[in-house]
C-alpha cells in the first residue's frame, strides 16, 4: 500500500492544492512552501494516534487562520489521500470503500456513470479523508477521518450533511494501523516518543509485540506496589514511624505497622507510564543515561531506531514512511544509511529534505518539487530531464544538481576558477555600504560548475524546467555554437559571453593595477607561487599585466585559490571587475522585482536576439 496522491484545501498555507506522489519520493522546495505541511496532512489522515492529540487542530491550521464562515457553515480543512497498491488482505477489509484508479488520467476511473464494470482491469484503490472545522455550539475545535467513498446521500430527517464528514463512515484508528503510516518528524527531543505514555513509539512496540498488554501493565503494578523503599531498620523507616504517631493523635489510622509507605509512582496505569524513563549507554562510555540527556543527533537516530522496529513488526513492504529533515544533527554517512535503509526496506518512503547528501541518493524522476503561489495554491511535479540530457553527465555532476534542486536560482559558469572568484566577488559587494547588493548565498543563488564553455548552455533548459532563474556566463567560444546549443541559450535569464579568451584575461583586463601589485606581492611569500618571477620595484604597467597572467594561468583552478585571491584583494565594489561586477547587480536586480524587460539579450555588449523578459514568478515571490 502506498500514497499516490494528496488533496488539500484549507490547511496552513494552502489554500488548494493537489499532489501526485509515485513510489518513493523526495519533496524539495523553498522553505515555507508546503513540505511539512503535506507530511502533516498525511499524518491527519492516516496518523494512527493524531486523532487523540487534543485539539487536534487550532485556527492556525486553517489557511490564513480563517475559520469562521457565514452564517452556520464555517471553513473546513479538508485532506483527501488516495491508496493504492492494496494488498489482498486490506482489499477484503475496505472492500465497500474502494473506487477503481487510472493510473494514465491519475484519477478514479468510475467518474462516469456506467464507466467501469465487474471485467475492468483498473486496480483498487483507497480513498480516505480528513475534516475539520470549528464547532460553534461547543466552542471548539473538531476533526474526524472517514472513508471518502461511498459518498453518502443525506436526506431532510437525518440532517447528515451537518455532521463531521456528511454521514461517511469514520477511518477508525484499526484501519490506520492497517495503512502503516509512520512519520518522523524535524527537530525531534524524544521527550513522548522514547517515553511510555500512550500512542508512544515504545508503547506502540509493547502493543505489536504482545497480545497481553493488559497483563504487562497489571504485573508491573503489583511488582511495584511490592518495591519497600522505607525498609524495615532503615532511618527512612523511622522517619515515617514518626510520622504516623503524629498523625494518629488527630486521625483514626490503619490496625497494621506500616500504615505509611513510600512507592515509586501512584500504582496506577496512567501514572507507571509517566514516571517510568529509558536509560542508555552509548559509547563513548558504559554509564547509562535518561535519554533526555542524550544528543539531539543520538536521539534523532534512537527514534528512527524504534520506528524502523514498528516497521519490522507490520511487515516492511506495507510501511508508509514519511521522514522530515532527516540530515537535522546527523553527519553525512549517517544520513546515507538512513534513507538507504528506508528506501529499500519500506513500502513508500516519503522524504523532505534540504540536504544534497540526501537528494542525491534519489533519482530525478523520483524528485518531486513544490511550489505555491501567493495566492496559497500547491503544485509539484517530478524533475524532468530533457531528451538530449545524458544519463552520465547528471550522475557526473549529483552533488551540485542537489543544491541546485534547492535553489532559488542557478548561476552556470563554465569552469572552477569562475566558480570560486564569483563568490569572492560577491562578498566584496556586499561589504560595500555605498552599493546596495544581496549576496548570492542570501539571495539562494547557487553557483553550478558546468566545466567548459560549451557546456553552459546545455543546463539552461534543464534549470528553466525547475522553475528556477537560471544565468549564464563564460568567456568567448573558439567556435560557434551549433544552431542546437545556441537555442539553448534562450532559456537563460540572463546570460553573458565576456569577450576575452579566458577568466584570466578578464581579471588582468579588467582588475585596477594597484590591486594587481598587491596580489603578486603578497603571492610571492607563498609557498606554492609559481616559479614565474617577482614583481620588481620598477615594473611598468605591461610588466604587471604579463606577470600576473603568466601566475594566474600557471596556478589555475579553484584549489590554488589564485584567481579568487586576485578578486579579494578589491577593497570595495569599485576595484571588482567591470564584467563581473555587473553580472552580480543585473542577477540581483531581477531577483529583487517582478519584472524587467530589456531590449536585447546581453552577451559582453552586443544584441543577440529578440527581446527578453528577466522575471521572477511567483513562487518565488512566494518563497
């Protein structure tokens, strides 16, 4: 059994919203935009336990705390998750609910009178839901699941239409084990799910595991009611010896000699589970320790620890497993470990995510990126990789198409050396009081690596597809483009060809001499400076220029660092290089307004085309 597809409306910020889900899935998408709140939905509606949370939902569940309608309808949140992949033991127990599925239109098949028979081979599948609304009469607050199939017809004498769910049958807590729905959720303290308190992960363990937890509980009450902390002899004993003779000189006591006693908790059920608390040893180190006391990461893992055991005992193929942030307080190979043991041991795993040590273990297609409008309306759909985009060149580039995917924008340059001076340039801008400029990391533009000159075009289409700005630049080709890769280049944003031979032309072209002589004066002290000569007292201007080209292209690349120290050296925007400079400003400008038309598309100065639009659309207005 798994989630195939989620309608919301009315719930935290979305307004409206449908999503398709196929297998295991990552969310991604800019904070705010619907990624908890999708797992939050599912967790309404399948959560075995959520329906005992009290209230279980509050006016900021509704979106824009609007709750209130006119007259006697108010606002109602209304989840529906449609199943399918039904076993054959929960096609006999939801037999009156199911509706046939096309996984062609992703729709019920039977929307049309007559439209399916006895003989159709459409599958099965479940649709559940979840409503909640505010209660006037009560001044509360009240939510319900229910079978969202057959729709109930209400008549005037049963009045079912004013009810929680219209007279639908309710999804009982029984059916939602049977889904096994399981969530984990960010910033986890532990503090209930390591606990022994109802609907806990420990005690949903003790109920899997044993048909007698009525007899668990009782034995431990009578073994605790046995525990003497006050023994006989003890000073502790004598203290309450003289207790009871004080008492007794105003109230009537028991006929026994120890009408006084100290226990570990009230003997009662409810109590037990408050008081009792897990200890654990982790290494370093052999001394137990209230859980509590352990580290955000060690609690992070012991839940999905006990989860992973919940799974066990349903049976791992019938798990659906939502995980929110799995990388909070986790290193990278712990991260690793978890979603690989997830995405092969679960039936669905449903992921959010905005670590790139998580998005790469996930396939494109199975990457499915959220958007949502100012107007609260969620959409999604997976990333698409264009038709001439190779297989190899994305498993080639998976740690920076990661980041990208979390982007809010994408700025493509053709080689490491760019990739490392751009930043550096970035943050000489932002330094500069008289320039008002949002940094790149600020701004969430993230710097791709494309590797030549050639290859910059290439990801423009694949970015656009995303929904991402996407820019362009790198130096002067030493061919032209074909028609193909030069069409590509429409889906740029913003795109500029510097019209130099390299990154290392432009920086001695376009850097001040003062900060020139700087740089070689301090790169001659290094360690690793190139056996190319040093700067003498008397050197002109050309011999400034050849030097320093003559050390940047021996010392090229981002791991000398030579080229982004040249650019650092710049005390404020007006020693940054001119092509640069005015890259980081247009990027930054059409990331800051709606939009802005320009009357040719820019490639180091000359007019290329028709007119662009530099737009941002509003999602990430949005975000």
């Amino acid at each position: 059994m798994r989630v195939r597809r989620i309608t919301v409306s009315n719930f935290r910020g979305v307004k409206t919203g449908q999503i398709l889900i196929d297998g295991h899935t990552l969310l991604v998408g800019s904070n705010s935009v619907g990624k908890s709140t999708l797992c939050e939905a599912l967790d309404l509606v399948l959560g075995p336990e959520r329906m005992y949370r009290r209230p279980v939902v509050d006016e900021y569940d509704f979106y824009a705390s609007s709750y209130l309608g006119e007259e006697a309808q108010n606002i109602e949140i209304q989840i529906e998750v449609v199943l399918v992949d039904l076993s054959d033991s929960a096609t006999r127990r939801f037999a009156g609910h199911l509706r046939k599925w096309d996984h062609e239109r992703n729709n019920f098949a039977d929307l049309e009178p007559d439209s399916v028979d006895s003989s159709d081979d459409h599958p099965w599948c479940l649709p559940v839901a979840f409503v909640g609304r505010f209660n006037p009469a009560e001044d509360d607050f009240e939510g319900g699941t229910f079978f969202a199939h057959p729709t109930p017809v209400a008549d005037d004498l049963t009045m079912e239409d004013e009810l929680l769910g219209g007279g639908r049958r309710t999804f009982t807590r029984e059916d939602k084990r049977h889904c096994g729905y399981l969530y984990l959720r960010p910033n986890r303290t532990g503090s209930r799910a390591l606990s022994l308190q109802r609907g806990s992960l420990l005690d949903t363990i003790i109920r899997l595991e044993s048909n007698t937890e009525v007899t668990l509980w009782e034995k431990l009450r009578e073994d605790l009611s046995g525990l003497g902390l006050a023994t006989s002899g003890s000073r502790l004993s004598d203290i309450l010896d003289g207790v009871e003779s004080r008492i007794a000189r105003f109230m009537s006591v028991g006929q026994g000699d120890e009408n006084i006693q100290i226990y570990a908790s009230d003997l009662t059920r409810t109590n037990i589970r408050e008081v009792l608390s897990v200890f654990i040893a982790n290494a370093p180190g052999n001394i137990p320790v209230p859980f509590r006391r352990l580290s955000t990461g060690s609690l992070n893992l012991l839940v999905f620890a006990l989860l992973t055991y919940i799974a066990e005992l349903k049976g791992d193929s019938s798990v659906i497993f939502a995980i929110e942030e799995p990388e909070m307080a986790l290193p990278p190979h712990s991260q690793r470990r978890l979603l690989d043991f997830a995405t092969t041991r679960m039936g669905q795993a449903i992921v959010t995510s905005h670590s790139p040590y998580v998005i790469e273990r996930f396939e494109p297609e199975n990457i499915l990126v959220l958007q949502r409008n100012n107007s609260g309306e969620l959409s999604g759909g997976p990333v698409t990789l264009p038709p001439d985009y190779k297989a190899k060149r994305y498993r080639e580039n998976r740690r920076q198409f990661a980041e990208a995917v979390l982007a809010r924008g994408v700025l493509v340059v053709e080689g490491a050396t760019e990739a490392s001076l751009i930043p550096v340039a970035a943050d000489v801008l932002e330094s500069d009081e008289n320039v008002a400029y949002t940094h790149l990391d600020l701004a969430g533009v993230t710097i791709f690596d494309a590797g030549n000159d050639v290859s910059v075009p290439v990801y423009a289409p694949l970015f656009k597809s995303l929904g991402k700005s996407v820019y362009g630049i790198h130096d002067k080709p030493n061919n032209t483009f074909s028609p193909e890769l030069a069409l590509k280049t429409e889906d740029f944003t913003i795109y500029r060809v510097i019209p130099y031979a390299g990154v290392e032309d432009l920086l001695v072209a376009e850097m001040p001499e003062t900060v020139k002589r700087r740089f070689l004066e301090k790169s001659a002290k290094r360690d690793d400076y190139p056996d190319c000569g040093t700067l003498s007292n008397d050197a002109s201007v050309d011999d400034v220029d050849q030097l320093i080209r003559r050390v940047l292209k021996a010392r090229k690349g981002a791991h000398a660092g030579y080229a982004a120290n040249l650019v650092a050296e710049a005390a404020n925007a007006s020693e940054l290089p001119e092509s640069i400079m005015k890259l980081l400003l247009d990027i930054d400008m059409d990331l800051a307004r709606p939009s802005v038309s320009l009357s040719a598309r820019e490639t180091g100065g000359e007019s290329v085309g028709a007119s662009v639009v530099l737009s941002t659309d509003e999602t990430r207005a949005d975000s």
